[in-house]
C-alpha cells in the first residue's frame, strides 16, 4: 500500500527514523538520506505492526548520484514516497514535483516562480529562489547569444553551451521549460531534438514547449520572415490540421515521455481544447493581450465621442500591425473594423470590474484547471510589464475564491522585472537609518580602542 507522507513531522518519533526498522542490506548509505523524513500519524501504527525493513527504489538511488546528491539528503525538485509491501518492506522512491526543496521539505509558498530568460549571468542572481526557467529561441539567440552586452565576451557559442550552463546554476529543484526551434518541422526530428534537449539537462529537468501554431503552417512560415512580416490569413481561420498541429505534436511528444510546456494561450477559449493535450504546463500570457484591450477601447471610445472616420483608420492599422488582420484586410471595411474590435474588448472584459486589471482569462484558467482530470498540470502567468501586472497578479491569487489554486501556479518573468518587486521605497529609507546607526556603532567602537 502506498502510505501518506507529511513534512515537517507532526511530534517527535512521527520519522521513519522512529520506526526502528533495519535497511535492507546494501542500501544502508541510501536509506540514511529518508530517515529523517516525516511519515503520516495514521499511518504509525500500520508501519510499526507490518514493517519488517526500510529500502529504496532504483530510482531514489538514480536520482540522488545523477544529481550528486551529499549523502544523507534528497535533492530538490522531488517529492518524497513510500509503499509498504507485501513482505514488509517500507520502499521509499522520489517523484519529480517541483513544489519541493532538498530533503522533502515543501517550497515556502504553493505558487511557485520561474525566470524568463536564457542569459546565466542574471539567472545566477535569482536561481535559489525558483522552480522553473523558460526560453525560446528568442531569448536564447536575441536577448543573449546574439548581445554582447549579455553575453559578455562571446564566451557561450551556442544553445546547448547555454542549457548546458543554467542547468548548472539552477540544480536539480528547477525544471527547465526549452521550446523547440521548429515546430514545423518533420515530426521525427522534432523527437530527435527532444531527445537531444533530455541528454543535456536530463529528464527530470526537461519540459518541451510547444506552441500553438494558429494558421501558421510549414508552407507560410516564410510569409513571417520576409515584406511587413504579416501572414495572408487571418488568425481565426485556420485549417483544421494547421490549428491542432501543435497540440497533436504535443500528444506525441507526450506518448515519447516528454512532459510539455503548451505555450501561447492568450484567450481562455484556448484552455480546454489545450487540456486535451495533457499538458505539463498550460499558460495565460499578460502583458500585450491586455495593452491591446486597453488600446482598442480607447480607440473605440474616441470614435463614440467625435465620430471621427480617421480614429477607425488608426484601429484599422492597429488591428492589422497586431494581426488581428491578415494582409488581404488591408482596405476592410472601417464599420467592421470597429465591430471586430468591439467583440475583443467585450469578450476581454477590459471595461468591467472582473476584468479591467486584464486577468480574466487567468482567471478563466484556473477555474478550468481546478475542474480538470490532471492533478499535475499547472498553470503559468507570463509576459508581464509595466507597475501592475505583478501587483495585480498577486492579488488575484489572494482572492478566496483562487485560493486553494496558488499551488497550481507558476509565475514567470524576467529577473530584472521579479527585482522590482523585491523592494519598496521605505526599505531605502530605513537601510539609510540603520547605516548611520551601524556608522555610530562603528565610530563609537574605534574611539574605545583609541
């Protein structure tokens, strides 16, 4: 029988240490790193009666040399398990869950934080304090690779130096969301690129992002390379193989062993038809969706208030440089123009109170998450900027009725961006008060010894 673990203990003597059963001989050094592990007060006395011996799976002794764990503990980023066995053996295994720390122990809080980034030099600021990275090829190539500014020196070459690198930095508890350069491509390269990706970081720390595709196809992937960048089909009408591409890539991945990152939700329409996929992670991104809503109504408001014929013209221009429109829409209709932007912002909810601060299809998320049938899928808030979208954020996952949600969520961004909200004006003020406090200490210590 599988038996429930809790950390910390609940009493003294609630440990596998207090059971006082022997290890099963030659796995002594590995069955020292669980006894100090908290076991279920309802589960004692079973353990006490039918245990006969304490051992570990393959797997626990795997895991503890492949991450060159010291001896005596677990390393971060896996939960703790136990079984009893017929013959009496208490076999104790790790489970990958990166709500944990070293030794089992739970991460402080149950919404847990992730990076968005791919530069080593600012994750190293920040790695003790997170569970997840995610990259694309963008911020891989264009925000590091390619900067010589970040990446000072010219000193990492590739992608796989990078992967290489941070996984270095950030341990074994941080999973490590890599997105594939080309979801296009043919699908058996595409697992070898998978594979590629879990020799480098290994597969407890490999998730593989896979994005929504959209109308976006192999053979007009080029449309967005070259001219103003824009596709000849609009968004919302996509062939059938083409929108679902990458939630079957995402299923075959999945039945290759891979867990995923489904990347690109914007709408909550997206969420369960994305859940179909089995997702790792699902995401709400923040930041353009909502400035965009925000953009529209006032445009549109404009055009209420003057009736002037050349705000719609700027929607227009708006609504194909966002690609709400496809190039083909160039000269549509100003008065449809109007009506597809007035259904966005109706559906977005931007000027209502449940919805102004641009969060609803997180929220959306959640609800959707809470009803679904995977107890390990989680939901990660992306793409933030500006002063509010954190602090809106985190008080949305305060509100009652998400509450028991907050486990569910990771939130992510770029270091510099998480920084801003590690401080306030008035811990400026009072570092200045203690320093000239500590200057006195100082000053009143040197006289003394004068």
């Amino acid at each position: 029988m599988e038996t429930a673990t809790l950390t910390p203990p609940l009493a003294p003597g609630h440990t596998v240490r207090g059971l006082g059963l022997p290890p099963v001989r030659g796995q002594e050094d590995d069955v020292e790193r669980v006894l100090g592990h908290a076991i279920d007060a309802g589960a004692l006395d079973e353990l006490r009666r039918y245990g006969r011996c304490l051992a570990v799976t393959d797997e626990l002794a795997l895991v503890v040399r492949l991450f060159e764990t010291p001896p005596g503990h677990t390393p971060a980023g896996f939960r703790i398990t136990s079984e009893l066995e017929a013959d009496g053996t208490l076999r104790f295994g790790l489970r990958r869950d990166i709500s944990y720390d070293a030794d089992g122990a739970l991460r402080p809080t149950g919404q847990l934080f992730s990076v968005d980034s791919a530069n080593p030099y600012e994750i190293a600021g920040i790695a003790p304090l997170v569970a997840n990275l995610t990259c694309n090829p963008s911020i891989i190539w264009d925000l590091f690779l390619s900067d010589p500014n970040a990446n000072v020196g010219g000193v990492f070459k590739d992608r796989d130096e990078v992967m290489t690198e941070i996984a270095r930095i950030l341990g074994p508890g941080a999973d490590m969301s890599i997105e594939l350069e080309d979801p296009f491509d043919d699908v058996e390269r595409v697992l070898d690129e998978a594979e590629h990706l879990r020799d480098l970081v290994t597969d407890y720390r490999l998730v593989v992002k896979v994005p929504h595709t959209g109308p976006v196809n192999a053979g007009n992937a080029s449309q967005l390379l070259s001219g103003d960048g824009h596709l000849d089909v609009r968004y919302d009408e996509a062939t059938t193989a083409d929108a679902f591409r990458g939630h079957r890539l995402a299923l075959t991945l999945r039945e290759h062993g891979f867990r995923i990152n489904f990347t690109l939700m914007f709408e909550p329409y997206q969420a369960r038809l994305a859940l179909q996929a089995r997702p790792y992670f699902i995401n709400s991104f923040v930041r353009h969706r909502a400035f965009q809503s925000q953009r529209m109504a006032a445009l549109l408001d404009e055009h209420t208030a003057t009736g002037d014929e050349a705000v719609l013209v700027a929607l227009r221009a708006y609504l194909l440089e966002n690609d709400y429109l496809s190039t083909k829409d160039a000269d549509l209709d100003l008065a449809e123009c109007r009506r597809i932007a007035e259904r966005v912002v109706a559906y977005r909810r931007i000027r209502e109170p449940g919805g102004a601060d641009g969060l609803d299809h997180a929220r959306h998320n959640l609800r959707v998450l809470r009803d679904a049938n995977l107890p390990d899928t989680r939901l990660i808030i992306c793409s933030m900027e500006g002063d509010k979208n954190y602090p809106d954020i985190d008080r949305m996952l305060a509100e009652p009725e998400l509450a028991d949600m907050a486990r569910r969520v990771v939130v992510t961004a770029e270091p510099a961006y998480l920084a801003r909200f590690a401080s306030t004006n008035q811990v400026v003020s009072y570092q200045r008060r203690f320093l000239r406090a500590a200057g006195k200490t100082r000053d009143a210590r040197t006289a003394r010894s004068e």
